[in-house]
C-alpha cells in the first residue's frame, strides 16, 4: 500500500514542528577536512539558533558525541546515536508524512550520495529509516532515489521541482518524467507537479530547488532572480520565472512570485569556483525562519532578504546565523535539517 491510499500526505515545512532533526558533520566526508572545527562551529550556530524556537536532535555518530556537549549547551536539544556517513539530513533523512487524524507516517527514500558523488553512503542509506523506527513510525519504502532538498510541496497538492535534478540519469537511470511522477503522487498525495529546468550555477547537488525557489503559501512562491545578463544565474533564473508565470497550481491558481534578489557572486578562494549563495535555503520554524546571510559586499543584500521575509511572513521572527559557516561544503541551512510535524504515532 501508499500513502496515498491511507490518506498520508507530506505536510508543507511551515506547518507546526514536534522538533528538528539535523546531523553532526562527518570529518572523513568533507571536501574541506581542514575546515572541520570551523563547519562544527557553523553546525552549532544553526542547531542554537533552531533550539530558539523548537526542540532539537542531532543525530550523531558515536565517536561525536563529547564535541557535541561541549559546543551545544541548551535544554531543548538532544542527542541520537546513529552512525551516518555525512551530514546533509535534508537529503538522507525520512520525509514525514500525516494522516488527516493526526497520525505520522516516514517516506524512506533510496540515497545514492547525489548520484554517486561522495563514497561511502552506505550508513546514509539506513538514516532515515532507523530515524522513523526510534520515532516508532509506520514507515513506506520508496523505490526512488530522492532527496528531500530537490522539492517542495504547498500542502494543497503542489509539488516544486527541477528537471535537472529529478530527471539527471545519476539517480534513477531508465525511469521515465512520467514513471518519476507516479511515484511522487503515491508516496506524497499530490496532484501536481511544477517542474523548473535548471537550479543555481555551480551547485553540486544538480540543481535542488531548496536553493532557487520555495513555497511561501500555497498559491505563493518566493523566487530568487540574478538582475545582471553577464551572470550565468540570470538566464537560469529568468527562465524560472517565466515557466512560474504560466503555470497553475494543483487548485488551478497562478502564482504570486515573490523575488529575492541573488548576494553578489562568490569564488572560492582555493578552488576558483563559484559557491552557490542562496537565500532560499533558509529553514521555517515555529513562529520563525532561519535564515543564512553572508556579509561582506552581500550585506545590502542580507538586509533585503531579511525585509522581503519580514513583509512576507509578518507573524514570524527572521533569525539570521552566519551562511559562509558550512557553505564550503555544499550547502546550507535548510540541507542541513529535517522538519518532524506536530502529529501523533
């Protein structure tokens, strides 16, 4: 059976949290080791900044958990032993699901490390289903390579894509558009998916949506545009606009879209390429939003972000944690974390 036929569906990230999840960075798996205590220090930020507005678990390998105790110090935060590869729970991690009586349910999806990216994932692979049975979760198993940063849903229906990512024969070879689709509909009750071309340039997970678009309602997207033709983002992101502009959602409404304006491009200075800064990586949280800014020549821009998320979400405190902390490593706030619903077992 599917979710679909118990009438589970995924909620959208704004609904009300029991907790986060979120992992404990893996030195072996880093393309920067020698940035370890400086990404352990970007983790603790965010996992603080978090434990302001719900509880917390970090789910950490066994040899972490004394750095954990030392750098994290609040009520509300806990510690789950599970051995895992690296730290990206977003991707790793079970997608949660409710029932219309308040029962949760887990999607555990198959992880194969962005197509094969970084070796071993074998550890993640088994994250997300020994999450939902410490949780003691009714759990449905997922043929699908999928990870939980290359979509969104509004909670009415819609599912937010890229063909870049969910269509790149890295993660499930022989699958039609079609077949991809089917599988969305029964694992997450939707009826619609909107699928954007690309994501943002020089991101390594072939283009999430979590970096370049999100739900900010149903029927409400916040987008994030580049304004300059000599920048590779502007065509990518103008594109994404216009397929927004003429599509409908699963109620048949068009789109209010909401820009956000890209930080000004970012090299890496050792490796020369470019890093994938996005503001549309922030993380929703009870009664907030945790946001990544970047400072330097992008503080005009952090300040905009921050206005444009004030004026949307009037009812919601804008906290901002330092987003060059982790960002080396390939991504940000929200990929790092997993939203667990209020529900019931």
């Amino acid at each position: 059976m599917y979710p679909i036929n118990l009438n589970y569906r995924m909620p959208p990230e704004w609904a009300r949290h029991i907790r986060t999840y979120i992992s404990w960075p893996i030195k072996a798996s880093m393309c920067f080791p020698e940035d370890y205590e400086a990404v352990c220090q970007g983790y603790a930020e965010i996992i603080r900044a978090i434990a302001e507005f719900e509880p917390v678990t970090i789910v950490a390998n066994s040899a972490d958990f004394q750095k954990i105790s030392a750098l994290v110090h609040r009520n509300n935060i806990e510690v789950l032993r599970i051995e895992h590869n690296d730290a990206w729970l977003r991707d790793n991690g079970p997608t949660f699901l409710i029932h219309d009586d308040g029962t949760l349910a887990g999607v555990n999806w198959q992880f194969n490390a962005w197509g094969g990216k970084y070796t071993p994932w074998d550890l993640d692979n088994q994250v997300a289903g020994e999450i939902l049975t410490h949780v003691g979760l009714k759990q449905f198993d997922a043929p699908l390579v999928m990870e939980g940063g290359s979509f969104h849903v509004d909670g009415e229906g819609t599912l937010l894509t890229t063909e870049q990512c969910l269509l790149n024969p890295n993660r499930n070879p022989g699958m039609s558009r079609e077949q991809i689709e089917a599988e969305l509909k029964r694992f997450l009750h939707i009826q619609k998916i909107v699928w954007l071309n690309k994501g943002l340039a020089g991101d390594e997970t072939d283009g999430h949506v979590d970096n370049i678009a999100c739900f900010a309602a149903p029927g409400k997207i916040l987008l994030q545009v580049c304004d300059d033709p000599q920048d590779e983002n502007y065509w990518i992101t103008q594109e994404n606009l216009t397929i927004l502009k003429r599509e409908r959602d699963a109620c048949q409404r068009s789109f209010e879209i909401i820009p956000i304006q890209q930080p000004p491009q970012r090299m890496d200075l050792v490796t020369n390429k470019r890093l994938t800064l996005s503001y549309l990586n922030f993380y929703f949280v009870n009664g907030g939003i945790v946001l990544p800014v970047f400072g330097g020549e992008a503080k005009e821009y952090d300040q905009s972000a921050v206005n444009v998320l004030s004026a949307t979400f009037p009812n919601r405190r804008i906290r901002t944690v330092k987003g060059m902390g982790i960002i080396r490593e390939g991504g940000n706030v929200h990929c790092t974390t997993q939203q667990m619903p209020e529900g019931r077992n």
